[in-house]
C-alpha cells in the first residue's frame, strides 16, 4: 500500500510539473528597460553576435554573451563536448572583460567537465553571474531572463536567451519548452 502511495505521488507531481511548464503565465513577465549612457566608454561598439540578437554596448561583453548563448545552445541539443567548447572560448573572453563576477568560475567548471549533468548545474551559477553582469550592457534588442520550475528537483533555475521561445538547457530534448519568460531587458 505504501508503495503504491508512492506511485501515485509520484505520477501526481510529474504531471503537475509537466502541466505547469505547458501552461503560459504571461502575467509575470517583468520588462526592465535599461537605459544608462556612457559616453566615451572605452571599448564601447554595437556587437551583434547572430541575427535576431540583442547589440551590446560593449564589445567584449557582447563576444562573452555569444559564448554564453553557444553553451545553452549545446546544453539544449545535451551536447557536452560543445558545451566545453563554448565554455573554453568564454573563459577566454572573460577574462578579457572587467566585472566578470563569478561568470570565470562557472564557466571554468563547465569547461573541465565532460559530465552534462555537472555542466548544466553549472550553467545555472554562470547565468545569475550573465544577469548581474548584462546590466547596463543592452544598447538594443531584448534578452530574455526565462525560468524551469522543474529544474533541479523542482527547485527552478532561470537562463539567458535572445529570443522569447523557451528552449530549455536543463532538459534538453527531454522537455524542451518546458518554461516561461519572466523579465525582459532592453
């Protein structure tokens, strides 16, 4: 009888969480528009990493940011090795920047570990250090701050993203829009 209590808890908060990534919560989408202007800032160029990708006001910054979107992109598809790969070309351009936080330190780890599970963990510490450090950095476009309530044992983690579609790095093609847009900043 235990066991089958269990189960049924179990089934029960699966459901619950598959059905509350599906479900769209746009009431809780927050837009922070940035709007400080430097003038005469070294190193301050539009950089635009793609095409539909937010411009940065600084240079190195925006070389960084597209390093950071190439790891979620890896870690969606749960490619390790690219995730590495990524991870090895924003060490490099974080260590280029000032105010890099603890954004070095994730990144290093996701860049040592072939293991997605500690990459994703990781992911997790290296896109609260790109929230803190994406401040005042928009010059234009839209990054979106979007968030997995079932990631990490229901805990929730957010990421980084320059477009609104939910492609989840924590699931990958397990539950890939499994998520929501919580802020936007531009």
């Amino acid at each position: 009888m235990k066991n089958r209590f269990v189960t049924v808890m179990m089934a029960f908060m699966t459901l619950t969480g598959v059905y509350s990534c599906k479900e769209e919560k746009k009431e809780n989408v927050k837009t922070v528009e940035m709007h400080e202007h430097h003038e005469g800032d070294k190193g301050e160029t539009d950089h635009r990493d793609m095409a539909g990708s937010p411009v940065f006001k600084n240079e190195k910054f925006g070389e960084a940011y597209g390093h950071y979107i190439h790891i979620k992109t890896a870690l969606v598809r749960s490619d390790a090795g690219e995730a590495q790969n990524g991870a090895k070309m924003l060490v490099k351009a974080l260590g280029a920047t000032e105010n890099n936080g603890k954004g070095l330190e994730f990144a290093t780890a996701i860049e040592k570990s072939d293991d997605i599970d500690v990459q994703r963990k990781a992911f997790y510490g290296l896109s609260e250090a790109f929230t803190t450090m994406i401040d005042g950095q928009i010059a234009s476009g839209t990054v979106y701050k979007q968030f997995c309530p079932m990631a990490f044992d229901f805990e929730g983690a957010y990421w980084l993203s320059s477009e609104e579609e939910i492609r989840n790095p924590y699931f990958g093609d397990k539950m890939l829009t499994c998520g929501e847009v919580r802020e936007r900043f531009n």
